[in-house]
C-alpha cells in the first residue's frame, strides 16, 4: 500500500485556474491547451513517451489474447503514443476537441497515423462499436455523474470490454468537478467494480513513485454492476445524439 501521495500537477492546475472554468461545458474544458503541463503531448504527463511504455509494450498482446479486431480509443487525445504501436485491428479514436480531431485526421492524410477520428462526447455521443474500449486517463477528469454517462455510453456502443485507469492502491474515491483530477480505484465504493480481468501497471514514475499503482484494468462491460450503469434520469439505451463526423 502506498502511504503518502504527492502531489499532481494537473489537479494543481486545474485548482490554480479554477475560476477560469466556471460556466464552461464539458468540450470548452477539455479544450483548455495543455492545462496538464506536459511539454510534447498537449493530453498531459500521462501521454508523453516514458508515461506510455509499459502500455506500449503490454497492450497489443493484451489485445491479441483477448481476439480483439477493432479498438475504440475515448478519448483519443493526440493519439501521440498510440500512434507509435503496431496494432493489427481496426482503430477508431474519438475526442471532444474538434482541434485535436482535425490535427489527427491531418496527420492521417499525411501518412504519419492510421485508423479513423470522429468528434465525439464520451458522455452523450452514440459510440461506434468496437470490441474493445480503451479509456485511458479520463474517468479521473470526470465528475461521478458523467462517469456514470460515460460507462453506460460504452455498454451502449456494444462494445465487450473495457479497458480504463484505476488505482488498485487508492482507498478514497472522491467526486470531483469535470476537468480536475484525482485518483479513483474502481473497486472501491461508489463503483464496486470487481476485480479486473487483467491489469496493466503502467510504472508511473511521477511524484517520485508515488502513484506507482496506476494501471489500466480490464473489465466485462456486461460484468459491471448495474448500479453503476444507471443514474436517475438516465436511461440505459444508445445516446440519442448523432456522432459528429
């Protein structure tokens, strides 16, 4: 068990900046440049080249165990380290930033990426279908209710699994205001998610080891329990909202 968590930087942005945020929608803030301080990924620390090497070395033979042919990346970001892993499947990758949308559909025409990149709310946008969801460094962004959204919206899509950020470590789950950031274990209250299927520990090096347990678990998505896929004056159906192209 880690005992002492230091600080992070992005929720010491968000803090500093935080009557900056006041009013806007979930897109304006997310569409807030670099909030997160990394110097060559504008999706944060988390997306630069040492964050991602665990995961670009363990999630394509994740993907091949599991029979995966296609991959939903939401939210996709720069797909900046994605973009550097041979993936034989089908990759879609969806963001609520059409700036970072339009940057990837150009480096796709350029040769430099592959795969599709819709416009896209994780949280009331119907999804493309996909085997597999991957939902890396964003729930911890989202307040519980649009987790809540955004989990009911994958199951929705059809997809089977998910792949998401938890911290098997953390015992404080806490709500949150959208586009800060803290940690969450999904098999923590309010959640109660069982344990994952498989789990990626990404080696986070940040605060000097301490949040060493950031992982990407690996759950069914018709597993998960029900009360986490409903909130009241939610329905469980496909989001009625066309995907923006």
């Amino acid at each position: 068990m880690i005992s002492k968590r230091p600080p992070v930087l992005a929720h010491e942005r968000f803090a500093a900046d935080r009557n900056n945020f006041a009013g806007l929608d979930l897109a304006a803030r997310f569409a807030r440049t670099n909030l997160w301080g990394a110097a060559s990924s504008v999706s944060g620390l988390g997306s630069e080249d040492p964050a991602t090497a665990a995961v670009r070395e363990m999630l394509p033979p994740l993907l091949q165990r599991l029979g995966a042919h296609s991959l939903l990346d939401a939210p996709c970001g720069d797909a900046g380290w994605i973009g550097r892993i041979k993936l034989d499947l089908d990759y879609t990758g969806v963001d609520i930033v059409p700036s970072l949308i339009a940057a990837n559909r150009q480096r796709v025409a350029g040769g430099e990426l592959s795969g599709r990149f819709l416009v896209a709310d994780i949280t009331r946008d119907a999804l493309p279908r996909a085997d597999v969801v991957l939902c890396r460094d964003c729930l911890v962004h989202l307040s519980f209710r649009n987790i809540v959204r955004a989990v009911a919206n994958f199951r929705a899509s059809g997809a089977h699994f998910l792949l998401v950020t938890t911290f098997p470590e953390w015992d404080g789950n806490r709500d949150c205001e959208d586009g800060d950031w803290r940690a969450l274990n999904l098999e923590k209250a309010p959640f109660d998610w069982p344990a994952p299927r498989a789990l990626i520990n990404e080696r986070c090096e940040e605060g000097r080891g301490g949040w060493r347990d950031k992982s990407l678990g690996l759950w069914a998505l018709d597993e998960l329990p029900d009360r986490v896929l409903t909130a009241p004056g939610m329905r469980r159906t496909r989001a009625e909202r066309p995907l923006r192209q």
